[in-house]
C-alpha cells in the first residue's frame, strides 16, 4: 500500500462535520498566519479572490457532479476525499483567510494564542478520526 492510498483511506473516515470543523481549521490557520505576517496583506484583494476561484473550482465542480440532493452530493464528496483534495482545500481556505483579512482588519488584532487555542479546540473532533489529515 503506497502513502497516498493509505492517506486517502484515512482521509475517507470523516463525516460532514468533520469536514466542517477542518475548514474552519484551515480558515483559523490562515488568519493566523495573516496577523503574524504583515506584508501578505500588501497584495490586492482581487489576487486572493482568484486564487480562491482557481482553487474551489475542482472541488465544486467535484460536488456538483455526483448526482443527487445536497446530502447524497456531500456523502460523494466525503467517500472521493483524497489527500490532493485536501491540498485544494487547505489552499482555498488560506487564500478566503487573506482577502477577509484584508476586508476586515480587526480580524489581525486577535493575538496568536486566540487563533492557536480555536485551532486547537476545533480540531478535536476530527484527529478522533484520523491524525492524518
């Protein structure tokens, strides 16, 4: 079994809420790392959006693709979740952190150990699952 199969096998675990609590994860991660590095917030916000476009594309349009209702479309999504998947995932979320970061500044006046504890908190649930996500 090589490290993406096992990977993907352990990723396949998670329930809607566990893929909920990631993103939020991943969303935290981000803002975190906009408060602690001042200049990521030089760039225009347009740039973010587009990165976020460019990287939620797959997953949407993975999705939209299965057929069903929005819980048979999210039970597709969770049974074809894979580590590249992931990857899109994390990369979305980071880039919405950064251009929420730069529409809302108080959001970078929270100091890091408020971002560090949520993350903490928040990803209880999901590393009951699996560690490797």
């Amino acid at each position: 079994m090589s490290a993406e199969e096992f990977l993907t096998a352990q990723l396949r675990k998670f329930s809607l809420l566990d893929i909920a609590l990631v993103k939020c994860v991943y969303l935290l991660v981000g803002l975190l790392v906009a408060s602690q590095y001042k200049p990521l917030m030089i760039i225009d916000g347009w740039v973010y959006v587009t990165l976020v476009i460019i990287c939620a594309t797959p997953l949407c349009l993975r999705s939209f693709s299965s057929p069903g209702r929005w819980l048979e479309k999210s039970r597709a999504y969770l049974a074809t979740n894979d580590p590249a998947h992931q990857v899109l995932l994390f990369l979305c979320m980071l880039f919405l952190a950064l251009w929420l970061s730069g529409i809302f500044p108080v959001l970078m006046s929270a100091p890091w150990w408020a971002y560090l504890g949520l993350i903490t908190v928040l990803a209880i649930k999901p590393m009951t699952k699996t560690v490797f996500w």
